[in-house]
C-alpha cells in the first residue's frame, strides 16, 4: 500500500518577469497529477485574489490541465 502524498507550488511574476510572490504546499492525498496541479492552480489564484491582483496568465506546463480548463470534457 502506498499513500498518494505530493506538493504544490507557484511563482508569481510581474509583466517585467520579477518575481512578486511565490508558496508552496503538502498535499496528503494526490489523486494523480491532474489533481495535484489543480490544487496548485487554485493556491496561485487564491493568493492572486489575497493581494488583489486581478489581471493576471496562468501558466502551466500541464495540457491536461489546460485542456480541463478549456473544455467540459473533465468535468463530474
């Protein structure tokens, strides 16, 4: 038996590419990595949210999470 345990992390840049906030996180239980980058993903626009940036790219190395994002198809 092994548990799923993972982490999470983001960088934030300014439109000059200087790095204005960064975090990092556990996960205790990482499905697979779609899950694992969803939580990353959400954590980032938190903090967005927290700093009051509101115009802002998401990036991601992740095309299934992109492709989450874009369509209906992962979706339940």
């Amino acid at each position: 038996y092994r548990k799923k345990k993972g982490a999470w992390g983001f960088i934030m840049r300014d439109h000059k590419g200087d790095t204005v906030l960064a975090g990092a996180g556990r996960i205790n239980v990482a499905h697979d990595a779609l899950s694992a980058e969803s939580q990353a993903c959400l954590a980032a626009l938190y903090a967005a949210m927290d700093h009051g940036l509101s115009q802002i790219i998401l990036e991601t190395d992740s095309t299934i999470l992109v492709d989450a994002l874009q369509s209906c198809s992962y979706d339940f």
